[in-house]
C-alpha cells in the first residue's frame, strides 16, 4: 500500500486541508505561523541555553544516521538521481548539524572599544519566525543547509519543500522532534510554490525568508518580502563557466568536467554548463569528453541501480525546456551536436528498463558550427537545467576571462590549470560567488555559497555568515561607573556643568 506523508506541524503530523496528498492551505500557513511564533515568544528554544541547541543539532545527528538508508531510498524515488549519488550526498548531512552545533559552542561575543566607563557588548538574537522554501534538485541537503544555522539561531522555521520533492524533508520533523526540539519550532509544509509558498512569504509575521529555486520565483519572492520588510536570502540561478587553460592537466579537467556537468542529470545551480578552453588543448579535451559521455550513456538504467552513473530529467517539463534550448541552437545554425542530444527511449542497456518511461536525456556535447558562434543562442545565456554543455574557446587569458565573465549569473565557476600564479590571478577576475580551481561542486558546512549576480541571489548560506543572517546584533551597553563618578559626569542638566557627558 502506498504511504502517505502528512504536515509536520506543532509536533506531529497532521493533514492538510490543501489539495489531495496532503499540501498546506492558506488556513494551514496561518496555523503554522501562529504556532511558530507562539513557540518563539515561550522562549523554550529561543531563549533556550545555545549549548542546549547544540545539544539537540548533535542529537539530530545521531538520530538522523540509522534513517539514513530509507532516507536514501526515498531522495532516489523521489527525484530519480542516482543512488551512487544520493549514497555519497546523503550521508555527508550530517556535518551541517555538528558544524553548527560548534558555531554555538564557540561563539565569541565582541566587546567594542566604547570610551569611557562603559562595557558594550554584542549579542546575536534570533529573528522570529522565518520561512524556508527549497527547490527540487537536492531536497534533503538543500532543506538542511538552510534549517541548521536557523534552528541553531533559536529562531522558529516554516519549511515549504518543492511540490516534486517533498517527502524526505518531511522526514526530518520525527527526528528533530526525538532530538528535543520543542513542538511548534519546525513546522513542515509541502505544497505548491504559488498557494503555500505564496501564502507563506507574504504573512506579515514572517521575518526572514529563504528560498533556493529559479531567478523568476526569487525576484517574485524578493518583491513580496521586501515590502514586508523582512529579511531575505535567496540562492538562485547559474550558468557556471569552466575555463580549461593550456596549463592545466587535461584527464583530470575531463573528469571535472563530467563530475561539474553531469551529476544529478546536471540540474544543479552550479552545473559546469559554458566550458572556455583555450585553442591548442580543445582537440584533446573534446576527444576525451566524448568518450567520457559515451561511457556515461552506456551506464544509464534503474535510479537504484548501483551501477548507474545517471538519473532521468526531474519532469516533463524540465525535459521539454532541454529539448527545446538544444534543438534551438541547432535548427537556428549556430550550433552542432557532438554526442547526445535526444531524449532516450527504448531499452536500457544497462538492466533493461524503459527509458521511455523516465525523462532521460543522455550526456550532451554541444560546439559551435563556426567560430564561437554558439554564443549567440539561447543555450549559451539560459539555464538548460540538463546535461548539455556547451564548449567554446580562446586564445589569450584575457579573452577565458571575458567569455566566463559573459553572464548576467555569477554563482558558481571553475578554473583548470596547473600554473599557480594564473590561478591567483585568473580566480580573482571571474564574477562569481565561487571559484573553485583544479576542482568543480565542492560544498562544506563551513565554506559560504551564494550568487555574486543578483540573478544568482542575495546572501549565501554556509558558514559564521548564514548563521549570522538569521540573527539580528543586539549591543548592551553597561555602565559600570561608580555611583560617586555617575553623579560627576553624567548630571547632564546640572547648573554650571561644564565637562559632563554628551552622547
Ligand atoms: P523553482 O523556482 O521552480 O521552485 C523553487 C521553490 O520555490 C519551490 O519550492 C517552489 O514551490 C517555490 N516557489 C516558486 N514560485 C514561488 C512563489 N511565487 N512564491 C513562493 N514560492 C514559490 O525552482 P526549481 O525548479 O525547484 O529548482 C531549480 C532552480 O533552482 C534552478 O534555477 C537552480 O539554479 C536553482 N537552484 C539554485 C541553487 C543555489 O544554491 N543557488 C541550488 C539549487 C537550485
């Protein structure tokens, strides 16, 4: 029989009164946010002792490792990646929950240089209730990149999974729960981006707002928070340049370039979609990249084959927007196909499945028909959100810098070469909000992530940074004069005062 997954909400599950299949309606927003809040001004978590909020993130932590392989289980029936995949993402949670939970044990708090008998200092408060929307592609890591420096924070969290993804994050509530987190902190709400979601970030009493999806949601979002004014983090699109100098070795770029391209299907924000490589080493790299392809297409089957090196499309119409950007640039003429380029159907080779029964696109290698003239479509421009990448190239350093620069995104990029001083200087020139050189998609706890475009967002996660963007600074200033000296210096309206104190 299959299972069905209910809200989280006040500590249990609980159905929605949004439509079947158990999505939140308005009225279940407005609970949610009411109970949140509620559980904010009890103060049982937001005031709680920060080494009691460590306590429980390390809790989660412990609770969350036997969960992980039915969690694992259900990320790859729900978003068709890989389970080699989700086998090496899921597991790697885990140390959100543990850095942050240091974040809380080691926390400084500043003592500002005040003149005078005064001892200022600053503590970081929690912002109130805040709204948490997550996209599709990494459900479960995306939810808990973002729920940890919150909760760590002290603050209540309304969680809206993607409407095709929200079974895992639903999960989490049970755990938090068994880990100590008091009823109404976290409060899970699946449903669709323009019913909750919309409800959900336009309630007044909404603090902050945190959202990973597409620039047209984002800005959407940004309009409705902004006149709110509350806070807003947003992590959005990407059309990641990677630039393969002639320095650089080329085997290991190949398989960065494969890893950055075409994990998860290469619907990932940071995907190595535009690869800049300079003249005399293209023969060589588009050679290997085709067979790198060819061996990735040969090994496409079953999510839950362990041997599969590549899942199908997320939706209909995420194929559909890959097909379309693909045969765009080839029927307009400013592009030809290496490999790949059509949706698969038919038989596995694999294990036999159907591909006809999944959205599978198999890795696609797109060059200009002359010069780079692949630069004037809209797969150049536009996140294809699918395995296509599209290879153009250079001569001088300067003009790799220019065309990874080409792009109103500035998320994630990379840069290949084995020439230290290049790497310095080439990463200090590329706009973006990562660089990654010698390597592609690496993700820590400690290590920020956010766009440098506003097409790529606002703010970024990971870090002191996204732990700090869910506090407010609150500076308590304490005089600790004598009251002898009080009565000296600060008798503003005193007669013929003379030296007293101002400001
Ligand atoms: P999406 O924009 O369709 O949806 C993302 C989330 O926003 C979903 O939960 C959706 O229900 C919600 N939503 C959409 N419109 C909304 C609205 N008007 N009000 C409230 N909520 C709304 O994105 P997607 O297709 O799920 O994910 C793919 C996109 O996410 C890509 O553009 C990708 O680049 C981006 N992404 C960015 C990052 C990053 O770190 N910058 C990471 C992953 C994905």
């Amino acid at each position: 029989m299959a299972q069905t997954y209910k809200l989280w909400m006040a500590g249990r599950e609980v159905p929605g009164r949004g439509a079947p299949c158990h999505t939140a309606s308005h009225q279940d927003v407005e609970d949610a946010i009411q109970t949140a809040n509620a559980a904010f001004i009890s103060g049982s978590w937001s005031k709680a002792s920060r080494h009691v909020r460590a306590d429980v993130l390390e809790k989660v932590a412990e609770l969350m490792q036997p969960e992980l392989p039915q969690l694992i289980q259900l990320e790859v029936q729900q978003t068709g990646r890989a389970i080699r995949e989700m086998k090496a993402q899921v597991p790697s949670l885990l140390r959100w929950f543990k850095y942050f939970a240091g974040v809380l044990r080691t926390e400084e708090r500043p003592v500002l240089p005040t003149v005078g008998k005064l001892h200022n200092w600053l503590e970081r408060v929690p912002l109130g209730v805040v709204v948490q929307i997550t996209p599709f592609n990494h459900p479960l890591l995306i939810a808990v990149k973002k729920l940890v420096p919150a909760l760590a924070a002290g603050n209540s969290v309304v969680l809206k999974p993607s409407e095709l993804t929200p079974l895992t994050s639903l999960l989490l509530g049970p755990i938090f729960k068994k880990a100590g987190l008091p009823d109404g902190v976290l409060s899970i709400l699946p449903g669709l981006g323009s019913v909750t979601g919309k409800s959900l970030v336009s309630h007044s009493l909404v603090r902050k707002v945190d959202v990973t999806g597409g620039t047209a949601a984002g800005r959407a979002i940004g309009s409705i928070v902004g006149g709110n004014l509350a806070r807003y983090t947003a992590e959005l699109g990407g059309k990641a340049p990677l630039v393969v100098f002639e320095q650089a070795n080329i085997d290991a770029a190949v398989n960065g370039i494969a890893f950055g391209s075409f994990v998860a299907s290469g619907q990932t924000c940071v995907a190595a979609t535009r690869i800049v490589v300079q003249s005399p080493v293209m023969p060589a790299l588009l050679r290997m990249l085709e067979r790198k392809c060819a061996f990735i297409s040969s090994k496409m089957g079953s999510p839950f084959n362990e041997k599969s090196t590549m899942g199908p499309l997320i939706s209909s119409r995420q194929l559909q927007n890959v097909e379309t950007l693909v045969d765009e640039c080839v029927s307009d003429g400013t592009a030809k196909i290496v490999c790949g380029g059509k949706r698969l159907i038919g038989t596995a080779p694999l294990d036999d499945i159907d591909f006809s029964k999944g959205y599978f696109y198999p890795p696609t290698l797109i060059v200009s028909s002359s010069g780079n003239s692949i630069m004037n479509s809209r797969i150049w421009k536009e996140e294809a959100f699918g395995p296509v990448i599209v290879v153009v190239t250079f001569d001088t350093e300067e003009q790799g810098i220019q065309l990874a620069n080409d792009s109103e995104f500035g998320l994630g990029a990379a840069l290949w070469t084995q020439d230290l001083s290049q790497a310095f200087r080439v990463s200090e020139q590329i706009s973006s909000g990562i660089v990654w050189v010698n390597t592609h998609h690496r993700n820590d706890p400690s290590s920020p992530w956010g766009g440098a475009s506003s097409a790529s967002g606002v703010g970024s996660e990971n870090g002191i940074d996204a732990y700090h963007a869910y506090t407010t600074t609150k500076s308590i200033i304490i005089n600790h004069a004598s009251s002898d000296e009080a009565l000296a210096a600060d008798d503003w309206f005193r007669e013929g005062a003379g030296q007293v104190r101002y400001g």
